[in-house]
C-alpha cells in the first residue's frame, strides 16, 4: 500500500476573521469541561453554525497543550487516519516501513505521557465513517489517558459509540440551538463589523434564519455591499430579505442539495410543502414506502432537519432549506405544488390535523374549501392553540365577504387575547358592529356576539392601562349576558389581568383560576398557557415560588392530547425564566428568556417581544449589566408605544426608572416624571404597583424622603392586605435605603432583617439585585453575631444553606466572623479542597484518598455550592479569599 501523503492545512485551525463574535458563555462551558471530568466536548449542528469558528476561538485562548486535526473522507483509510494523527501530536516521523500498530502505539504512549493537561480538537469528525478507523477512535473514548480533553466539531450524530460517556457524564454537547445567534448577538456581530443595525434589522435577520450564523452573514454582507439605510422602513427590510434568501439559496443549492441522489431530494422537495410531517404524511406526499429511512439518512447528514419528539408531527426542515426546495419545485412544475397542498389537506383533514389543513387549503389558494373548513372547523382551531397559523390564514383570505362573514370574525377576535394587536383589536370590534347593526349574526346564540365585543373592550382597556375601565367593562358584560362560554371564560382573563396589574393578587387569583379551570373542560390548550402564566405571576408575588416552578415545569411535559408546541410556549419559558431570576440563577433564566424570545420573533412583535425584552433587561439589570439592561428596557418600551401597549409602556418605564435613579441619569428621570403625572392626573391613584414603587425611589433620589415614605406606608397597606410578599420585600429595602440616608442604622438593619426572612422562608434569591445590590455593606453588617447582639436582632438567622442561598455573591467578600454562618465544609471536603489547590486531576484525587471517583465528583460539586462557584479556578479563588486554604 501506498504510503498516504500528509495534508499540512490539516493540522491548523482556519484563520479566524478580524471581525468576529466573541461566544463567551460557549467558550466558558468548553473551557469548565475538564474540570467536570468531561472527556468529548461535541460541538454538533448542520453546516454553517460556526461550528469551526468556535472550536478556532477556544484553541486561540488554550495556555496549555493543544493539537487540530481536521478530518477529511481520507481519513478512513486506518493509515492515513494514524499518520496524520502521528503528525498532529507532533511526534517524530516514522521511518519506512510504516506500520500501522506500531504509530498507534507511539500515540497512546505519547499520551499517556502526558504530565498536563492536552486537548486534541477534531473538526468535521462526521466524515470518518468507516469501522475500522474509528476503532482507533473508540479506544481513546473507552481508556482514555488522565489528562486528554477531546473537542470535535461533527454534523449530525458521529460513528462512535458515545454511550458510555453520556452514562458516566463525560459527554458534554453544544447543539444548533446553542449556537444559534440572538438578537443582541446579531447587533453586536454587526458592530464589530461595523454596522450599525436598528432592533428591527437584527429581529428580521433572527426570525428569517432562525439564528442560523450563515443566513445572518449573508445578510449583514450584502447589506455592507448595497449600503441599506439604518431606518427600520419596511421596504427595505423587506428587500434586504429577500435579497438575503436568494444568496442563501443559492449556497443551499451549492453546499447542501447539489451532493444529495435523486431520491433524497424528490422527498425532501415533496415535504417541503407542509411545515411539518412525520413518515406517514411524507410517505402520502413522496410516493415512497422507505420514508424511514430517507429521514435517517437526513438525520445522520444533519440536512437542517429537525425532530420534536412530544408533537404529532415530529419532523420539520430549517424554514429557509424548506423555502430553497420548495421555491425550486414551484417554479419546475406549479401544478404539482397546488396537487401536493391538496393531497396534504386531505391528508391532515382526516387525522384531525386541522389548523395545518386549513394552512394547505390556504397556500392551494382553494378558498371554497378554505372558508368551508372554518365554518365547520372553527371551535377545533382554537382550540388547538395554533393562533400563529389562525392569523396567517386569515390574512390571506381575499375580499370583503370573507372579511364580513361572522364566524370568522369572531375567530379573528379570538387571537386578539394573543397577538395583543391594539391596531387588530380596534378593526374586529368595528367589524363586529357592522355585522351586529345589519343583524347578520346568528340567531342561535345573541349574547355570544356581545361577550365577543365585551372581551375586545376589555381587553383594549388592559392593554392600554385603563384598568379600572376594564373591569367595569367586564363587569356590566358577565351582568347582562352570564351565559357560560369560552368567552365568559376570556372576560374573567382579562378582569383577573387588570386586578393583577392593580397588585389586587386574590380577586386576580380566583378570576384566572376559575378561567382557566372553564377553558380546560371546554379542551382548550395553547390559550390556558396565558392563564397558567399569570396564575405563576401571581404565586411568585404571594411568595409561592415552588407552587409556580411546578406550574411552568408541568407546562413544559409532553400533552397527553399530543397538542403542537408552538407560540404559546412562550408562556412557559418566560414564567419559569421568572422564578429562575426570583430564585437567582440568570444563567439559566437567559437561556429560558432567549428560548422565549425566540418564539415571539416568529410572530407580530406585539404578541410577545416586549415583554420578553423587559424581562431580559430585568435578567441584566441583576447581574449588574446595566448598559444591557438600560439597552432592553428602552427597546421593549419602544415597541409598547409603536403598538399602543400603554400599560407595558408604563410598567418598564418605572423599572428604567430605577435604573436611572441608579445612574443618575438625571434627563431620563424628568421625562419620566412628566408622563408619571400625567397617568396621575388620568387615572388617579389607579396605578400599577411599580409605577408607584419606582416613584418612591424617584422621590428619594431627588430628596423627597417625606413623599418617599407615604408612598411606602400605602404601597405596605396594598402588600399586606394581597399577601404580596414580593411587594414587602421590595418596600423592606426602599425603607433600609431611607433610614440609611438619616444615619438610623439601627433602623435599616430592621428593615433588612425583615427582608432577609421574608426571602428566607419564601425562597426569593433576588435581595442583592437592583437596589439591594447597593445595601451590601449593611448585609454584612448584618449577619455578624455582634451587630444581631448589639441591634437587639433576636430572630435567628436562617439556616447556613438557605443563608448562603439569599445572600448569592456576598460571601467571598464576608467578613471572617461571618463565614462562620455559611456552611461549612467537612473534613473529607477540606482535603479534596487541597488536593484541587495542588493541580490533581478527578482520578488522581480518587486514588490519593483511595474513594470513588463519583464521590470525588459529589465532593467538589458540594465545594462548588458551598463555595458559590461555577468551576475549579472560582472555588479556589473563594477558598483563598475566605483563608481555608493554607
């Protein structure tokens, strides 16, 4: 056999451009793997993730050994795989004859060698196929040596058993997802480029592409090249999307379907008529009988194929592949498009798939049937929960007797609750007055045309901050017409959601509860998830944060219906990213923000993007990213007054508020205090909560300590009479900050001691964010046995746990006399703790102490909690901080 020649441009990582996007959460978790005993870090998505660019950034910042070898068809000849691998480690050439058992060898030797940590990067580990060549691979997977980190870049699953690994946890994966760019990251991908983009640039470029880096870069290149203006006018948005998709298509055409057989892409041009399918319906559309195995064949070249498996149908393709196949089919044979909508009409109409029907008979342009199915059909939609697909159909209904016909316009009434679309809102109850006034409603039932009206009403005034309005609306509403129904049910949605916005927490609770309880009997789902949110909201304010965290978490379990995830998951991430702030943990309450916000990209910005923004900037504003924050909430309030969202408007103009009083951002804070008077003058002291909470700060700041604290005697009264625990804790640190400012410490260490057992017993970990943050001093001061002797604090403190838990990022800077109130660490901790400080691995701790290594793990994730850290470094740096290190 010929000896293989090797290929240099194997062994370096490509160059990385000038301009390019810093992942620092990414390279954070490639660069813990090691400490976590992790042997693979798999970086897995289709092409063009920035799978290669990551791998370059991490190997960029390696201060120890490192090695890159990228990975080619070649490479499943055994030889060829060994000697590059040989070269790679940078070990002598082999002198002929070359013999392959003998280089292996040579590599484990050098690598059981190793005295240091090493990392071998493998990039495009999906093109090493072959049996024989990843045996080489499955040994160092199966014994592999102590101080080998291993990080490939691979599309699709790769041809190793890596089982083993995800059982004994050393198997850490970085998926499309993770990957995918949100809309900050886009705007700051094209500031380092250069480019400046407006929010609605960067929304359009996320929701095209899906967060896809490729999509985005072809976009921010073109927009370089054709020099697009930065005003958000929709023409050119929507020329530079279409622009974009053509390039896009044609790198599809070029990079993904050109290598593909011909029967791979007549099934993937067939379902790409639908948004979804699984291998019955493709079957239908294909003609083909092997559609099981057609759709492995996608999955193991991950061809932008997309499986989700709590959904009746499980498979979708990444929009923008579906929108290049589908495009190039429509322009080949136009008939066979209109046949196939049809065919998969037929196809879901009959299994009960009802919204995707309706869908098909839209883009068949059969609007006979279109308006037939509706008819027929209307209730199954909505309660199905597809509002996205709802607005879509109806919007591409043609004519005034499509617009004029009552059943769908009350269907269309129904999706206002959702899309929040005040503009949509004010259009339906026109319509519905025209049809009431030529009596074309249906003589059947009346009242439900008029709780229609009544909901819309309602729902106007809580979208527009007219609370009280909106209760007396829904009020006369249920007296005249009472008749139960699904819009009885949304009338008590919106009156529990108007009381929720006037701190009113036990009328709101019996409302939503008992709409929510009547939405279910009557099937629906998708809806209710807006009721299980402000349920959540309403136990987060009531201090019940394990009964919220459990509502979010059962919304996220698979449906017993079998119901479609879709847009109201919305509902789910932001709550349960709400009690993931509430109980400190932003990086996971970012991950739940930005799974959310991902959702409200794919649908009208008025649905859902400003609150998500609002709640991302609360995420910031946390963690003391104020310029993010301050970022965020002006976007989000941005948004609200484009789409008349008045009373979101207000709510996160008083959390900027805040922020400013924090900078001293003295413009801000006057600009505020006119519109704050001026909702003063309109709705008296009908206001929210936190337009009221952010006033007090505002008048403290400005030396108004007088109006600050009869603002805080009435806001405690509301609190304590709803039970809003969440309102106390925050009145408990405004009322610290205002007898700190007279120098009564004795006074402000009560009120922090109030606060401090109220978030104890509750659960709340937010005491050191927003103002609390800047009251860390007294917290200190606080927890010391002495200052508690001396302030006559006679409660007991909190357990140590619990403790350390609400007072999260205040103990590496505690005082000595403190750390005696944290947990303490026990002896088998403290000698793991050692041995950690004197760089030993997992297993060389496990052999010195002669223990498991599972108990070694146990042991240093106990440290790290204890420690409050994320890894190795940041425990040490505590334990150093805090002396328990000699």
């Amino acid at each position: 056999m010929n000896r293989p020649v090797l290929k240099l441009n194997k062994f370096r990582p490509p160059r990385l451009p000038v301009a390019t996007l810093a992942r620092p959460a990414l390279l954070q978790r490639l660069r813990e793997a090691p400490q976590r005993d992790v042997l693979l870090s798999l970086v897995r998505a289709p092409l063009g993730y920035g799978k290669s660019t990551l791998l370059a950034q991490y190997a960029a910042g390696l201060e120890s050994p490192w090695a890159w070898y990228r990975l080619d068809s070649g490479d499943n000849q055994p030889l060829a795989l060994i000697l590059h691998l040989h070269h790679a480690l940078g070990l002598p050439a082999p002198q002929p004859p070359v013999n392959v058992d003998c280089l292996w060898a040579a590599i484990v030797g050098h690598l059981e060698g190793l005295q240091s940590r090493f990392t071998l990067i493998l990039d495009d580990l999906h093109l090493l196929r072959s049996g024989p060549a990843c045996r080489y691979l499955e040994e160092l997977l199966q014994h592999s040596p102590g101080n080998l980190h291993l990080l490939a870049a691979c599309e699709g699953e790769p041809a190793l058993p890596l089982n083993h690994l995800r059982r004994d946890q050393r198997l850490q994966t970085v998926d499309a997802l993770e990957l995918a760019l949100g809309s900050e990251e886009i705007l700051e991908l094209g500031q380092v480029r250069g480019q400046v983009l407006d929010s609605d640039l960067a929304y359009v470029m996320r929701s095209g592409s899906e967060g896809w880096i490729s999509g985005i870069l072809f976009a921010l290149a073109l927009r370089a090249e054709q020099g697009y203006p930065d005003t958000s006018r929709r023409e050119a948005l929507r020329l530079l999307a279409q622009q974009t998709f053509e390039h896009v298509a044609g790198y599809f055409r070029e990079e993904v379907l050109r290598p593909l057989s011909a029967p791979l892409l007549h099934f993937l041009e067939r379902v790409a008529v639908v948004r979804a399918f699984d291998a019955d319906l493709a079957a239908s559309l294909s003609g083909t009988d092997n559609t099981p195995l057609l759709i492995r064949q996608l999955q193991n070249r991950d061809l932008f194929i997309q499986q989700r498996g709590d959904e009746r149908l499980v498979y979708r393709l990444h929009p923008l592949l579906r929108r290049t196949l589908y495009q190039s089919l429509r322009q080949r044979d136009p008939g066979r498009v209109s046949q196939l909508h049809r065919q998969a009409a037929d196809w879901l109409m009959e299994r009960h798939h009802y919204t995707e029907a309706v869908y098909q008979l839209g883009r068949a342009r059969d609007f006979n049937r279109l308006l037939a199915a509706i008819e027929r059909h209307s209730f199954d939609l909505l309660r199905e929960g597809e509002v996205n697909a709802i607005v879509d159909f109806l919007a591409d209904l043609p004519g005034e007797d499509a617009a004029d016909h009552f059943t769908l316009a009350v269907t269309e009434a129904s999706t206002v609750i959702v899309t929040n679309d005040v503009s949509h809102a004010s259009r339906c109850l026109r319509r519905l007055d025209r049809l009431v006034r030529r009596r074309e409603t249906p003589g059947r039932r009346p009242e439900r045309v008029h709780q229609t009206l009544g909901f819309l009403r309602s729902r106007l005034a809580a979208l527009g901050g007219n609370f009280s309005h909106g209760l007396n609306l829904v009020d006369r509403t249920l007296r005249q017409y009472p008749q139960a129904s699904a819009a009885t049910a949304v009338l008590r949605f919106n009156r529990a959601s108007c009381l929720f916005a006037l701190g009113r927490l036990h009328r709101a609770r019996e409302d939503a509860t008992r709409a929510l309880a009547e939405l279910e009997a009557l099937g629906f789902v998708g809806y209710t998830n807006m009721l299980q949110l402000l349920l959540g909201q309403i136990e987060l304010a009531l201090g019940l944060i394990d009964l919220a965290e459990q509502r979010f978490l059962a919304l996220g379990q698979p449906r017993p219906s079998g119901a479609p995830r879709n847009f109201y998951d919305l509902f789910q991430h932001l709550g349960q990213g709400q009690v993931l702030l509430l109980r400190n943990r932003p990086a996971q309450a970012a991950h739940c923000f930005s799974l959310a916000e991902a959702l409200a990209l794919d649908f009208p910005h008025c649905a859902g993007l400003p609150w998500v923004l609002h709640h991302q900037a609360c995420r910031h504003a946390a963690q003391g990213e104020l310029a993010q924050a301050r970022a965020r909430w002006d976007e989000a309030r941005r948004l609200a007054r484009q789409f008349k969202l008045f009373a979101l408007y207000r709510q996160v103009g008083a959390w900027r508020a805040r922020l400013a009083v924090r900078e001293s951002d003295s413009d801000y804070i006057l600009a505020w205090l006119e519109e704050w008077h001026w909702c003063r003058r309109h709705y008296g002291a009908e206001l929210q909560p936190e337009e009221w909470l952010a006033y007090a700060w505002v008048q403290r700041h400005l030396g108004q300590q007088g109006s600050a604290e009869q603002i805080a005697l009435n806001l405690r009264e509301l609190a304590q009479a709803e039970d809003n625990h969440q309102l106390q804790l925050d009145l408990h640190l405004l009322d610290a900050a205002l007898h700190q400012d007279k120098g009564d410490r004795a006074a402000a260490l009560a009120s922090l001691e109030q606060a401090l057992q109220l978030a104890a017993r509750d659960g709340y970990g937010q005491l050191l964010q927003f103002e609390g943050g800047e009251l860390g001093e007294l917290f200190r001061l606080l927890v010391t046995p002495q200052a508690r002797r001396q302030y006559d604090l006679d409660q007991p403190l909190p357990p140590r746990e619990r403790l350390a838990t609400v007072l999260q990022g205040l103990s590496p800077n505690v005082p000595r006399d403190v750390q005696r109130q944290l947990e303490p660490l026990t002896p088998r901790e403290q000698d793991v703790l050692r041995r950690m400080a004197r760089g030993q691995g997992n297993q060389q701790i496990a052999d010195g102490l002669y223990i498991s290594l599972s108990t070694v793990k146990t042991h240093i994730n106990n440290l790290f909690r204890k420690l409050n850290a994320s890894d190795r470094d940041a425990a040490l740096q505590a334990a150093r901080t805090l002396n328990l290190l000699d």
